[in-house]
C-alpha cells in the first residue's frame, strides 16, 4: 500500500495521513449524496387529493347541490352559499350538525302573525233545588246573557304555508250572567208556623223562612258561601256572610279566599236582593253589634292565604269594628274601620285564630284563644282575662277554642278544657266543660263536666210572655262518647241557666247523635230550638220533646234565628 506523508511546521500544522477506504463506504456515500441533491418541493411519500362533500339545499322554492371543500355545520354552509337565516326560521337538520357527503338541508321560512277577534261567551244554565216549590215545578229566577271575549291569536306560517293557529291571551269584556232555573224539591213534610226570620245555609246558598216553613226564599243562588260568616242582624232584617273567592283572572287571587257580603232583607222576598260587598277579605269571624244604632257596625277578624299549608289560610288574631253609611252630599257609602288588636301569633296553636262574641250592651268583646278567655273593652281597648287552661293538643291539623254566647245578667257560657282523669298530660286531658263566667262578680262555675269538646253552649233569649216571663234556658250538645268527645256524636240537652233541671231532648235514644260540631239556635221568643241534623233543618219543642223536620236535601250546613 502506497502512503504519503506530510510534515509541515509543528506549531499549528496538521498531520494528515491517507489511506485507501472500502468500497461499500463509498457506495454509501454516493446514495446519500443523492439523495440530499432530491429538489425540495418533491414530497418524501405521495398523498391523495380530498373530496368535495356534496349536499343538497331545498330552501326558497328550489333545490341546489353545493360541493363543500372542508367539512361545516348546516348553518355554515348555508351562510357560504349566500342564504340569510331569520331569527324565527328553522333547519333540518338543527343548524349546529355537521355535515357530510350526500346530506339535504332544508330551510324552513317561519312567520308568525297575530290578529284579534270578539267572540261570545254562553252563558251557563244553573238548576237548583227549591223546597219552597212543589216537587217538580220549574221557574226561572234569574235569565241568562251572553257574555263578551277579545282572542289573541298566534298564527305560524312555514314556506307560506298556516301551519297552526292558536289562543295566547283571553280578555273577558263582558261576564256572561248565568241563567238560574229554580226546581221544586218540597217534601212532604207538615208545614208548621215560624216566628220571625229562620236563616239557613244550605247547598252554598243562603234561605230564609218567614210565616212559614213552606215560604222559602234562596237569598244567594252561585252556591259559593264559604261558612266562615253566616249572621243575621239582631232585627232580622239583614244577614251578613262570606264567599268564596273564585275568580282565578284577578291580581288577588294568589291573596285572597274570601269576600264579606251583606244583603237586606225585605219584608216579601220573592228573588234575590242586591247585596253589598264590603271592604272586606279572608274574613274568619264576623258579627253584627247587638246595639242597632243609625250606622250599621259590625266586629271582624281576618286571615291570610296560605296554600302551601296544611289549612286554606292562617289567622291574623286582630279584631276590628266597622261601620258603614251613606254620605248625603255624595250619596256614595262611606266605611270606618277602627282597629281593636292589631295582628298578632294569638299564642299556642295560634294559627287557627281566636274567636270573639259580643257582649249585650255593645261595649264589649269576649274573647276566646286556645287557651284562654277574656274580654276587651271596646271604649279603652283594654284588655281583662277570666279563666285559663291547657291547650288542647289534637295532633291532626286543626286546633280547637272555645265557643262563647252571652246571655241576660251579664254571663259568659262556653266551655273550658278540663283537668287531667288519669296520668295523660294536660294538653291531652279528653275533659271539656259547660263553664258560666261572671266578669263582673268574677265568677267561674263548671255546670255540666264532661260535657264535650264541641257542646257549645247557647242561652235563649228572655222574653215576656201573657203567662209571665220566660226563663232562660241553656241549650248544648252533650257528648255520648265525652272520653272521646272529638269524634263523638251528641245530642241535643237543654238546662236552666244554673245547671238544674237537665235533660236531654233530641234525638231520641234509638237514632244517632248529631255529627261534631252541629249548628242550633233559639227562636226569638225562646220556646224552640231550629237544628241540623243529618243534613237537614229541625224544629224542635225542648219541653214537650215533639220534633218536625223542615227540609229533605241534607245540604244544610248553618241556621240562625231571628225576629
């Protein structure tokens, strides 16, 4: 092997030496000189060209294919393809899908539009039952007119094309007037006389019965008396009561469950009488002033609503007086109310609310929470408790106050929740009562114990009569269960005013008691109670114990009695 050799200056010269290489290291070289000598805009690998994605559009009346270069949603492609989309047009598929090949849009025109419109509102046919007709005889007391509504339409049109129409707002311009058929319904039943104004409340409306028990007048026809107000006037000449509030279209609704009403009795009833409504709502207790005096005045409580409770509403607890009458220079009525408690939680379980009564003289107020009784003076507002005991725990959804009626002498009668029988708690105690209360000689006398939850003691008025005068007399509703007097039936017992002399009346021993809770009341000259019982309006003579019934429908709910 031939070698050369070079030697240069040792300082900064190299030695290099030659030498013969392989000839596989050259052939490397030369295919990678090659390759580095490749123009640059050559690709290393060979790619394919992509495809158009083909769709269809049908909008407008025509239908066009349209070749997408990359892949966009239907809103993309449509907007590419120069098509505008309205705020109310519509695309099939949804805008926001993604295309591919073969796919067809569709763009939907939409247009809405509104028109108005009158329409008639019939009016509905009311059928009650009249016991002061024969049975089977129709007359019409009230005729019915048609009423008035605005519609407001929506009307959709998609490619020109309606494609729905329908109601968005309703406006009642006129209230259509019901018609009311009355149908006789009187039963065979005796007819008997009646002493002054018998007022009843049955199937929602309010009856009266003057002369005699087959002269019957509805003084309400819309069947919407609720029962938490049903009051006739000291003269019977006007009854105050409650109605539901029904009417779903007005601001109130969410607000209001009842309205107060008075209507005017005349002395020949023969249709319903216009009625006031007063200024008045979610009433839970009203009640006239047994002092008539030129402006009407009478005593209420009220209530909110409360739908999402276990009750309908719960109790303010206030006490309010008002009185009414009619401006000479306006001829327009003018209301004042004078608040007497203001609203308050009315103590334990005070959410059923307190109940109040009138005392004679018109001076004063009793009354009663759930535990406790007293009495307001209505000249100072002050206040004076008379007796107290244990709430009564009912463990359902209601509580229980006592009811309270006064009668001649200044006495309270009502009833107390007694002392425990064994080891139950007082709040438990199954003991109630019939309890007298003297506020001026402070006197409290239980006159029958275990007289029951809801015995509800009433005295008679006292009267002169050609024999002399008529003692008062205390009626009540003596439990047959008293240990379980809540849902005990009862019956019907009447005593002299210092307990004596008690005896039971109605019904007789071989017929069920009457239901919890039922309503009674004297006649204004004191010798017969006016009852429900099963439903139906009772007469009953306590001394001779003779009894008569009034009406047949079993849809009688209240009754008072007055001259």
């Amino acid at each position: 092997m031939r070698r050369r050799q070079f030697e240069g200056v040792r300082s900064g010269r190299w030695k290099v030496e030659s030498r013969k290489l392989p000839t596989t290291f050259y052939f490397l070289l030369s295919f990678i000189a090659s390759a580095c000598a490749t123009p640059a805009s050559a690709p290393l690998f060979p790619t394919a060209t992509p495809s158009p994605i083909i769709i269809t559009v049908i909008a407008d009346g025509q239908t066009q294919r349209f070749a997408l270069t990359r892949p966009m949603t239907v809103r993309e492609a449509l907007l590419q393809a120069g098509f505008t989309i309205g705020e109310t047009d519509r695309t099939e598929p949804a805008p926001f899908t993604r295309l591919s090949d073969g796919m067809t849009v569709r763009l939907v025109r939409v247009r809405e539009t509104f028109e108005t419109e009158q329409v008639v509102v019939p009016f509905e046919s009311q059928v009650i039952a009249n016991e002061g007709l024969p049975r089977g005889e129709r007359r019409l007391l009230q005729a019915g007119a048609n009423g008035l509504a605005e519609l407001t339409y929506r009307i959709v049109f998609e490619d020109g094309v309606q494609v729905s129409r329908s109601v968005i707002n309703r406006v009642i311009l006129k209230e259509p007037t019901p018609e009311i058929i009355t149908v006789g319904a009187q039963t065979a039943f005796t007819v008997v006389p009646i002493t002054g104004t018998l007022a009843y409340l049955s199937g929602g409306n309010a009856w009266i019965m003057r002369g005699d028990s087959s002269r019957r007048t509805p003084l309400t026809t819309g069947g919407d008396l609720d029962g938490f107000v049903f009051d006739l006037s000291p003269d019977g000449q006007a009854l105050l009561y409650s109605r539901t509030f029904t009417d779903t279209r007005s601001p109130q609704f969410d607000r209001v469950f009842n309205t107060l009403w008075v209507i005017t009795l005349t002395q020949t009833v023969r249709a319903p009488q216009p009625a006031l409504n007063l200024p008045v709502s979610n009433t839970l207790y009203a009640e006239w002033s047994p002092v008539q005096t030129v402006s009407p005045t009478i005593a209420f409580s009220t209530g909110e609503k409360n739908p999402r409770g276990p009750l309908l509403w719960q109790a303010n607890n206030d006490l309010w007086l008002m009185s009414w009458w009619t401006n000479p220079r306006t001829r327009q009525l003018e209301f004042l109310q004078t608040p007497v408690v203001e609203t308050n939680s009315g103590g334990l379980y005070g959410w059923w609310g307190t109940g109040y009564a009138f005392a004679l003289d018109g001076q004063r107020i009793a009354y009663a929470r759930t535990d406790s009784i007293g009495l307001i003076d209505l000249a100072t507002f002050q206040r004076t408790e008379l007796t107290q005991f244990a709430p009564f725990n009912s463990r359902q959804e209601w509580a229980w106050y006592p009811t309270l009626r006064w009668a001649e002498g200044d006495w309270l009668y009502t009833v107390t929740h007694g002392a425990p029988l064994g080891f139950e708690l007082p709040e438990d105690s199954p003991v109630f009562d019939v309890t007298a209360l003297s506020p001026g000689l402070q006197l409290e006398l239980n006159l029958v114990p275990r007289a029951g939850i809801f015995a509800n003691p009433a005295p008679s008025p006292r009267l002169a009569t050609t024999e002399g005068e008529r003692p008062i007399r205390i009626a009540f509703l003596q439990a047959i269960e008293p240990n379980t007097s809540p849902q005990s039936r009862y019956r019907l017992a009447v005593m002299d005013r210092d307990g004596s002399n008690l005896r039971l009346v109605f019904p007789p021993d071989e017929q069920p008691g009457f239901e919890a809770g039922a309503a009674f009341s004297w006649s204004p000259d004191g010798r017969l109670i006016a009852a429900i019982y099963q439903g139906n309006l009772w007469l009953i003579d306590p001394d001779s114990g003779v009894s008569q019934q009034l009406t047949g429908d079993g849809l009688t709910t209240r009754v008072e009695w007055g001259r």
